[in-house]
C-alpha cells in the first residue's frame, strides 16, 4: 500500500519508475470514490489487524512475566532464602552442638547435616539455573567453593573437642567467622538478587499494555469515522461488516482492560500479602538464627573475642539481633523492627497468630538469655549452659517455638503468595489468542463491509 | 634475698612509691584483724617515679599471714574471686568433656583458696578476657587474676602483682621440618601470627626480620591458622606457645625465648594484705624441692613441652 518514499540515496533508473508509477496510482485512485473506498478498506483491515497483533505480543509478554513470577522468580526467591536459612541454621547448631560436648545429641548432628545436604542441593540446583556471568551465578559459585571449606573446619573443631582440646573451640570460630563473612554475605546477596529479579518479574507483568490499547482506541475511532462517512454519503445507517468489525474491537478492548485490571489486582495482592510478608518473615528467621548462634558461641569463645570496646564480641552481636528482631526487652516489639513489620503485614488469624506466638516466645528467650548471661558471668558455667541448650526451659526451647512459629507463618504466607499469583496469571488466559481469533474477524468484517459499497460501483 | 642487696636507691625509690600508696590505703581503712606491722612509715615518693625509674618490676612485697581487710572481705563472702582463662590449653582451659577447669593456673588458684577459705573449691572463676585483667582488678569485680599474665613497669602502676610465680620469654613456634629456626633472618618472607594486643605484637612491629604479620584475637587463634597454612610460624610467650605445642604434635618451639617476663598474681593496689598472704602461699608452693606443689603442678601440666625447668623462680622483695 502507502509505501514511505522518503529517505535513502537515489535509486536506480528502473526502480525509480516503478515507485513513481505506484504512487501516481495511488494518486489517481484516491480521486475516485471506489478508489478512496478501496484505501479506506485496506486502512481499516491493516489497523484491526495491527490491534489484534499488539494485543497478543502485549499479553502474551505479560502471561510470560506472571508465569515466571510463579514459576520462576518466586521459587528461585524461596529456594535463595532457604539456602541463606539453611546455613545460618547449620552454623548455630554446629555451635549447640559444640556445646554439649561429647554427649552432641543425635538430633542435634542430623539438623545439621540436614541443613548441609539441603543447602548443597539448592546450590547444585541453582547452579543449572544460572550462568557465571549474571550476579546470582557469581554468589552461587562463591558459595559452591566455600561450602565445603566450612564443613571442614566444622568437623576439624568436632575432632579436637572430643579429644578435648579448647583449639576446638578456635576452630568452631574461626568456622563460624568464614560462615559470617563469606556464606552468609553471598547467601544474602543471592537472595537479595533472586528477590530483585522477583520484583522485576512483577514489574513486567503489572505494566499496563499501553501500545494494545492506543492501537485499539485508534482502530475503533477509525471504524466510527467510516461508518459516520458511509452513512453521510449513503444515508443508511448500519453496514453489517464494519459493525461486526467494531463489535470485535471493542470486545478485544474491554477484554484487555478488564483482564489485565485484574490479574494486576491478583498480582499486587501476591506481592503484599505474599511475597512482602515472606521476605520480612525470612529475614526475621534468619536473624533469630544468627542471634542464637551467636549466645552459643558466647559460651564457646569464652572471652576470647572482644569488640573494640571491650565487650565480648558474641553477646554484642546478640543484643544487636535482638534489636533488629523487636528492639527494646519489652513485650511488644519496638515500631520499624522486623516482628513488627512481620506483624502488621500479616493478614487472617493464620497470619497473625504464629507471629504474635513467635513474638511472646522471643520475649521469653531474652528474659532466659539474661538469666543464663548472669550465671555464666558471675562464674557459674556448669548453671550458664543447661540454661541456653537443656531440652527443658532453657534459652534454646525458646528460641525453637520462635524458629517454629516463624516456620508456620512463612508455610501460611507461601500459600496466599500462591493463591494470588495463580489467580493473577489465569487472568490472562485464552485472553492472546482470543484478540488474534477476533481482530482477524474484525478485519474480515471491515473487508466485507468495504467490498459491499463497493460493489455497488461496478 | 640476694635482690635486695644489690637493689640501688632508684628501687628503694619505686618501692617506697608503691608503699606509700598501700600504706595511705591501710591508713584510710583500718585492717579489721590487728596491725600488719610490718610497712612502717616510709619517705613518700612520686608515684610517677615508679614508671620512670622501673627497673626490676617483679620485687614484690615480703609475706604475711595476718588477715587485713581484703582477706576478711574474702572470708566474709565465703568465696575466692578468681578471674582465669578459659581458652589456654594446659594453664587455664575447660576441658570439654569434664566440663571442669583445668591448668596450672587453676591449680594455684585452688591452692590459695584453700591457704585462705580452707577449703580448694571455694572458688568462683571468672572468664576474663585478656584486655579486661587489668579493669576487672580495678573495678573489684575479682579478688585475682592468674591468667599467665605478665608482670611489666607499666602494669605495676595499676595493679599490685605476687612474687614471680612462672618465667618463660618470647618464643617461636613452627612446623617441624621448618626452615625457620629462630626469631632471626630465617623469618624473611614468611607470615608469623600474633595475637592482637600481646607483647608478640609489640616485638613484631619493632622487628618483624623480614616477615609480615596476621594478628588475630587470640593466641590460639594462630595455632588454627598455622594448620590451616595461612601462617608459617606464631610468636607468643613460651609457656602458651607450649600449650598450643600440646594440642599439635606436629608443631614445636623453635630458638631459645629471646625475652625474660614473669607471670604474676594480679590484685588490686589496695589489698596490700591480700598481696602479702598470696605471697606466703607461694612461699609454700614453691617450697619441698622435686616433690613441692609446685614442681608437680608443672610435671603434671607442662613438662612434656615444657621441658628443662628443674626449679621454680626465686621470689624476689623489695622491702
């Protein structure tokens, strides 16, 4: 049809004619009625058609971002966080366990080698799913080669404990210090980047899809100026095909808007009382983690480590997760801190109630931490240490009800994330093919209609 | 004995510096069990002589058995306050098994419990970390500190020590077969670990012969990461390079110690009568020859890489 003619360097001869000719065509078509009309037609076709086409890509891009929040980012997210859990749960109970001696109960040992395994595994599987050039693939490899050298040291600390060495215990530190630095700082970021990558996913498929629906205002103004046009010139009011073609339209429209309105809404509605709720809830497990490991450690390290100010390193560390965790001692957490945010991000009492039972648990560890913390300072060790790892009352069944709560509340979080995501990408369903199927139409319609008046030329 | 007669005026100076300290103590608080007689009125002297003019900081003062009030407050409570290690293998360590302390250290420690309380499990220890002897003395928080701690000129203006009750001096600790072969130009290009803080350190920065150096939070800290290849050999004193020897029997000390220091009881200044008594227990610590308290406290935590002492130091006196 209108072909651009602007631009380029000077044709050859031949070619040059060839336009010329087209375009004089053009030229005198247009002067005629059945030649306006043939133009108009072939407009009217090429936009339904063009509308159709914008839809689908559109959509279709939009279904692939919703089905990579659920399929791809979101799990890669979980598996991410439960990497970073996984280590920080294995090095605090490398730590319990260093404690008891050489009466390490069994449980104890099978958490973490539990944890162990399951982080080699989601390392491995994270390792297919990256490459080293992007920056999860850079942690995922960083965390692949210092994995083992951790379990190392931690069994080199297991061995001279038992034969009763305290250089044991400098190597549970010295373990425990790679974990902090190194594993825990990659974990961290990889997560961090699973997360972003998340957010971006959602991002994509919350974009509204402002070509689709330009390119459909536009075809559904052209189909009015027709009709308008026919009528003004034949004085009947309806011609079947350009009527077809704009019922096609305008369902294509409302379609798009009212589907894509809605998956956003099931989308938003997985990210704030999904996918939010989940990373502060992950965040605060991890932190209750590295605050109990770092009261074990306190009793492993025994003084030999200080902060530049003179207080042993360990407990400075745990006063610090506590306060990230709910702030001051009091009952109820301090506003901004994690449980708080956990807190009021919760929704139903399934939400709501493991958190409020994780945050009295909290409340119970630290009152039970300060009794332990007294007794070891005041030099009675053999009292400090059933109080933070006895089976019974003690600063670690606490700590336990917080991990299990905690657990339970992410358990109920990942479900709703689910619910809401799958509601969002079904939403889109049918919605791509369904715009082509009836664009097509509509352009057929516009066609025939067009081919009607012009019959009644020849 | 054989100190004091060859001590010069300038001792007799510093002497009578921390004397007079101790005395205006003694003055202020009347000892609650009778006169202590012995420091009679002395010239005071500037306290900042003491320092300045340190020459032989392990002359302690002479033994007494008489009961002032830092040894009543004791008895009063029923327990000796005892801030210890818990990390030195052989001097001070929990064993993780027993879940008891134990080391040579610890077994002084019970030894004065027992001269004072009767009885040697009175004791309540106290984990204190190395950088923390010094407050933990000042604050009253313990009565004593026997955590192989070094008795220097600038120490002795903040705390009142014992007698000498172990010597021991700078050592290296490498490898077996290793080229290095002692704190000398065989340290060219190699890393040597040093705890942060320790007199280690200090030597190290002065003259490192060629090595560079990793310091860590604490002694043992090196012995890791000399298995761990990341250091080719640790310097620290001999009797905890000894204890670090012990726990790897592919290690061992290499050189002579090439520093003489003196491991003390630490006490606060003002507990002269508790410094006078600590004193007499090391008297009788050290006293019966092979068979004293003290030679089996070494044989029996020590000797085996420990090895040639045949005596405990001689107590040195100022007054």
């Amino acid at each position: 049809m209108s072909q651009p003619q602007s631009a380029g360097p000077p044709d050859p001869g031949g070619r040059r004619t060839a336009w010329r000719e087209g375009l004089d065509r053009l030229k005198a078509g247009a002067t005629t009625e059945p030649g306006r009309l043939r133009i108009i037609g072939a407009a009217l076709a090429a936009l339904l058609v063009g509308f159709g086409a914008v839809t689908a890509w559109q959509v279709a891009d939009r279904a692939a971002a919703a089905d990579a929040v659920v399929r791809r980012s979101q799990p890669l997210s979980a598996d991410a966080a439960d990497i970073y859990r996984s280590l920080a749960d294995a090095d605090t109970t490398a730590a319990g366990g260093f404690l008891a001696g050489g009466q390490e109960p069994r449980a104890v040992r099978q958490r973490y080698e539990k944890d162990i395994t399951l982080a080699s595994e989601l390392l491995t599987k994270a390792a297919a799913d990256t490459d080293d050039t992007d920056p999860a693939g850079r942690e995922v490899a960083k965390l692949n080669e210092q994995l083992p050298v951790y379990t190392g040291l931690v069994e080199t600390a297991r061995a001279n404990n038992r034969q009763g060495l305290p250089l044991g215990g400098a190597y549970l530190r010295y373990a425990s210090d790679r974990m902090r630095e190194e594993l825990l700082p990659a974990a961290r970021a990889l997560y961090e980047t699973e997360t972003g990558r998340l957010g971006h996913d959602y991002d994509d498929a919350e974009s509204w899809p402002w070509a689709a629906l330009a390119t459909g205002v536009v075809a559904l103004g052209a189909l009015g100026w027709a009709q308008r046009r026919n009528y003004l010139r034949t004085n009947r009011v309806f011609n079947h095909g350009l009527l077809t073609a704009t019922a096609g339209a305008t369902v294509v429209l409302l379609w798009l808007v009212a589907a894509h309105a809605w998956s956003r809404a099931d989308l938003t509605d997985s990210f704030e009382h999904g996918a939010k709720p989940l990373q502060v809830l992950n965040e605060a497990r991890i932190t209750s983690l590295q605050a109990r490991g770092d009261e074990n450690l306190t009793l492993v390290a025994r003084g030999a480590v200080l902060t530049a100010a003179g207080e042993d390193a360990y407990e400075t560390s745990y006063r610090k997760g506590m306060k990230e965790l709910v702030g001051s001692e009091t009952a109820d957490p301090a506003k901004g801190t994690l449980l708080d945010r956990a807190r009021s991000l919760a929704d139903g009492s399934g939400g709501r109630e493991p958190v409020a039972k994780a945050i009295e648990a909290v409340h119970e560890w630290q009152q039970r931490h300060a009794e332990a913390r007294a007794a070891d300072d005041s030099g009675y060790y053999d009292q400090a240490l059933p109080k933070v790892i006895g089976e019974k009352d003690s600063t670690g069944e606490y700590f336990d009800r917080v991990d299990t709560e905690l657990r339970r509340a992410l358990a109920h979080e990942q479900d709703d994330f689910r619910h809401s995501a799958d509601d969002g990408r079904g939403a889109l369903t049918g919605l791509a093919a369904g715009a082509a199927v009836l664009a097509v139409l509509g352009a057929a319609g516009a066609v025939l209609g067009i081919g009607r008046r012009l019959s009644e030329y020849r | 004995m054989r100190r004091r007669m060859r001590g010069s005026a300038v001792a007799g100076a510093a002497a009578a510096a921390v004397c007079a300290l101790t005395v205006a103590v003694a003055v202020a608080v009347p000892p609650a069990g009778g006169t202590t007689g012995h420091p009679a009125v002395r010239p005071a002297a500037r306290a900042d002589a003491v320092a300045a003019d340190c020459t032989d900081p392990e002359a302690g003062l002479r033994p007494q058995t008489v009961d002032g009030p830092a040894v009543q407050r004791i008895k009063d409570r029923g327990r000796l306050i005892a801030g210890v290690d818990q990390n030195s293998y052989r001097w001070g360590y929990r064993d993780p098994a027993s879940r008891e302390l134990n080391g040579f250290d610890i077994d002084l420690v019970h030894a004065i419990a027992k001269a004072l309380l009767g009885d040697p499990d009175k004791v309540s220890f106290l984990a204190i970390p190395t950088n923390q002897r010094i407050p933990a003395v000042q604050k009253g928080k313990v009565d004593i500190i026997v955590r192989t701690m070094t008795i220097s000129c600038d120490r002795i203006k903040q705390v009142a020590f014992s007698t000498a009750y172990f010597e021991t001096g700078q050592q290296l600790l490498a490898p077996k077969g290793s080229p290095i072969t002692a704190y000398d130009d065989s340290l060219r290009g190699k890393a040597v670990c040093a705890a942060k803080g320790s007199t280690a350190e200090g030597q190290l920065k002065k003259d490192s012969h060629g090595a560079s150096v990793l310091t860590v939070p604490n002694q043992l800290d090196c012995l890791v990461r000399l298995q761990l290849g990341q250091v080719d050999a640790v310097l620290t004193d001999s009797a905890l390079a000894a204890g670090q020897a012990a726990q790897d029997p592919s290690v061992r000390l290499v050189g002579k110690p090439f520093t003489t220091e003196s491991y003390g009881v630490a006490m606060n200044l003002k507990d002269e009568d508790l410094v006078r008594r600590v004193n007499a227990v090391l008297e009788d610590y050290r006293r019966g020859g092979d068979g004293s308290p003290w030679m089996t406290a070494y044989r029996k935590w020590l000797a085996a890489d420990l090895k040639g002492i045949t005596a405990p130091p001689e107590p040195k006196y100022r007054d």
